[in-house]
C-alpha cells in the first residue's frame, strides 16, 4: 500500500466522522476519524435513538458481543430522548476507570472504525491528542479491534504510543505515564490497559497500524525518532495557521496588536531535518490549494493534511445549520478566525471561528454557567496524599480554586468540550432550558472554502475538495 497525496485531518469532536472518513477513502486518500469523545459521541447517538441504524449494524459486528449489548441496553433510547431531556451522562475517565467506561470507550472506538473502513479497501486513520491521556489505550484498542490502518497523535509528545501499538497488536497489557502537575521527582502516575480483560486469550490477532506523529518542529521528530519507545512511520508537519490546537510559539509568548500569539523564524520546521530522518512526511495548515500541494511535493513532502476544506461538507458532522452559515459566509468573503490564546483549558492556543451566537461571542460566553461534566481536557494533578485529582481552567471558578489551581488560570477559559458536541449536533440541555452553545473551531484558510463549493451551489462533498486539491 502506498502512501496517500491527502491526508483528511481528525477534526474536532465527531467533525471528522465516520462518514467523512469513509468517502475520503473511497476517493482514494487517506481518510480520518477524530478519536476525541468517542465515547460519549457513541452514547447520545444511542439516546437520539440511532435513526439510520449504522450505531446497531456496527455493534452487531463487534466481536465480543455482550459487551456490545451491555452499551446498547444503558444508553439507547427507541424512538430517540424527547428534546427537553438531558442527554444521559456517562462516567468520566480517571486514572482507575470504571470496566463499564472502558468496554464503552472500546466499543466506540471499534464503531467508529468499523463503519468508516465498511464495504471498501481504502486506508482510515484515527486521530488522537497526547493532551487527552485518560482514554487513550481503550481508544486504541478498540480502533486496533477495527483494523485501522494508521494512528496520528500530536498535541504533545506521543513518545510512548509506538510501543503500545505494538503490545496490543499481540494482546499484551500496556501502560501510560500520565503528565500530573505537582509530581514529586522520581514519581510516576500510570494508567494501565490489560486486552486480555475484554478478548478472550487466543481468539485472535490485531494489525499494529502505522503510526504518524504530528509535530511542529524537526526537534520533536529527531526526538520521537530517538527516543520513541518503537517505531514511528511518518509525520505530519503542521503549522500554527492549522485549525483547532496549535503548538505554542517557542520562546516567550507574544501576542499581536489583536490578541494573537506572534510565530516567528524560530517556528518554521526545517523540513531538510525531518526528510533527512528518511521517513514520509504531510504538510498541514493551509495547505488545501492545488498549487500548495504541489509546492508541498517539490518539498519532498509525500503530500499534504489538509482539514478545514473538508470540515464543512455534506458529510462531515458539523450541524448543518452551522454549515449553511459559514457556507454563506464565506461565499460573502465575511469568515474570520481568532487564534485565542486563552481559550483552550490546555494552555495551548486555539482556533476559534467568530460565528454569532457560538461561545465565540462575548455575551454568550459570559451568560453561560461554567460546568465541567465531560472532563477530556481535565488536568491531573497531585494532591497532597499523593494521589490523583483532576481540574479544568474552564470549570467553576471556585472548584477550581480549591483544587490548588490558580484564579487567573482561568480568565477567557471555554469549555471546549460542550461547545465541540454542540457543533455536531448533540448539545446537553441544561436544567434551565438552554442547550450549550457551540465553539467552532476552523484553519485561517477558511477563506477559501469558496473556492471548492461547485458554482451555483451551496453544499460540497469530500469528493468535491479531493477534485479541487488534485487540480481535476
């Protein structure tokens, strides 16, 4: 199998669906899940009642069968919960899991996979976040079930998920160190994942998926290529125009005129590095034009990432209210993006797209009640019994307070995480009775979206953006 010219980035919570995955991969390219909230995108799907059957047909495939029935029997709902309902919670990951959250987050995964890679023989990745940690060898492993073909990771410093895959790919018990702010010198916070718990012993064997590590810096692939705990594959080289997280400047942090974080030489890849270390490598972050994929091959790039293009088609998960306002907007050239500094509880910066009426604009951010009740971008941090708690900028100020965390930590912090489900169509309604608003997050070439939707139209495919980027 060779490599793909376009890799379709992992977008948002659910953006990245396996819809979009799976028509960029029957066109020939490398198509994408986001890995992000698998678990609870699986569980509201489940609660909306499942319409078109697809979240049944792929449980149906899952090997284990009861631990598929046992997803199904607590989270699904005939005929879909009534709009004035709250949508079900599920447990939230911790160091310890509950088994109930992990054969959730497995299956999920599995789902998604599944249905992206059915009825065709075209390559599809998952993409995962370093900075998420708590459900990453459960979300592995279930894609790993699925037979996905590749495994991204970037923001932050994937060094130990080579060797996982590995482990997995012959049922063995594998382990993550965690990040936990405060930890003593010498002392470690693993979370542990055993496959032999969930798969019969000697039922089967799993692919080990090909694994790129998405950086910002040659340093970090010399780094991963080093002292990466197995093998890496490739690389997708993403610059700080790239929607959702961007790697932070290096250096002190400067902020432009508007607000935004200034790059500078320091944060421009040096791309002779990376092609020396002998492996592929993708260009990304406003690479989506004809003429920049070709710049990116005379690079010696084996092609590019692109996301954004594709995040608003027919068949990405974005709602599609949404689509039809950016749409329309952008063809009115009147689109623009914040890289906010603040907003992401990761500390990292973060593309946001100022749409009215999303978490973008002031007044609703400042009507919304802060709550943390999905927890993916939770800190881990020591406390003082030397075990683990957890915290987010974004929570109520006072929680956060008395967890140890610092007041002005949490100035202009968005929950991300409920603003990323409402943009796919699945907002928690809260005991007021309204329903959280969305955060959309896009790349600075999202001016350039008009440029893919067909004249006279207002709706694209992701067959659509591969013609365009392949100049057909």
């Amino acid at each position: 199998m060779g490599f793909p010219l376009i890799i379709q980035g992992g977008m948002g919570v659910a953006v990245s669906n396996w819809r979009l995955a799976r028509a960029v991969s029957l066109s020939g390219q490398l198509g994408v899940v986001s890995g992000t909230g698998l678990d609870a995108v699986l569980t509201r799907r489940l609660q909306s009642g499942d319409p078109d059957g697809q979240m049944r047909f792929a449980l149906d495939h899952f090997p284990i069968k009861e631990m598929a029935e046992r997803v199904w029997e607590r989270y699904f709902v005939e005929g879909g919960k009534k709009i004035n309902k709250a949508f079900k919670s599920k447990p939230v990951a911790s160091q310890h899991s509950p088994k109930a959250l992990l054969e959730l987050t497995v299956v999920a995964n599995f789902v998604e996979i599944f249905l992206a890679k059915h009825g065709h023989n075209g390559p599809v990745g998952i993409n995962l976040l370093e900075k998420i940690q708590l459900p990453t060898l459960p979300s592995l492993f279930g894609a790993m079930l699925a037979k996905v073909d590749y495994v991204l990771m970037g923001a932050g410093i994937p060094r130990a998920i080579p060797g996982i895959l590995d482990r997995f790919a012959t049922l063995q018990p594998a382990h993550q160190k965690l990040d936990v702010v405060g930890a003593k010198a010498g002392e470690e916070f693993l979370v542990e994942f055993h496959p032999k718990d969930f798969v019969p012993e000697g039922t089967m064997e799993l692919l080990r998926p090909k694994f790129l590590a998405i950086i910002a810096s040659a340093t970090l692939a010399i780094t991963l290529v080093k002292k990466g705990s197995g093998r890496v594959d490739g690389f997708v080289v993403e610059g700080p125009t790239a929607g959702g997280h961007n790697a932070p400047p290096r250096g002190a942090m400067h902020l432009s005129d508007s607000g935004e974080p200034v790059y500078g030489p320091r944060d421009v890849p040096d791309l002779k590095e990376i092609a020396d270390l002998g492996l592929p490598f993708w260009l990304a972050g406003s690479y989506a034009e004809p003429h920049k994929l070709k710049e990116a091959l005379a690079l010696g790039a084996a092609g590019i990432q692109a996301g954004t293009v594709f995040a608003f088609c027919n068949e990405s998960g974005i709602d599609a209210e949404i689509k039809r306002q950016v749409i329309e907007q952008s063809l009115t050239g009147k689109l623009s993006v914040f890289t906010d500094p603040l907003a992401s509880p990761t500390g990292f910066p973060f593309k946001v797209l100022q749409l009215e009426g999303s978490l973008a604009d002031a007044d609703v951010f400042e009507q919304r009640d802060r709550i943390c009740d999905l927890g993916y971008l939770r800190q881990s941090y020591r406390k003082e019994d030397g075990t683990i708690g957890y915290r987010c900028p974004a929570e109520p100020l006072e929680d956060y307070v008395a967890k140890g965390g610092k007041i002005e930590e949490t100035d202009s912090r968005k929950c991300v995480c409920n603003g990323l489900f409402s943009t796919v169509g699945y907002p928690q309604r809260r005991k007021d009775g309204k329903f959280e608003p969305a955060l959309i997050t896009a790349g600075d070439d999202i001016e350039n979206l008009s440029k893919v939707i067909p004249a006279g139209q207002n709706t694209y495919s992701a067959a659509d953006v591969i013609a365009y980027l392949l100049g057909e």
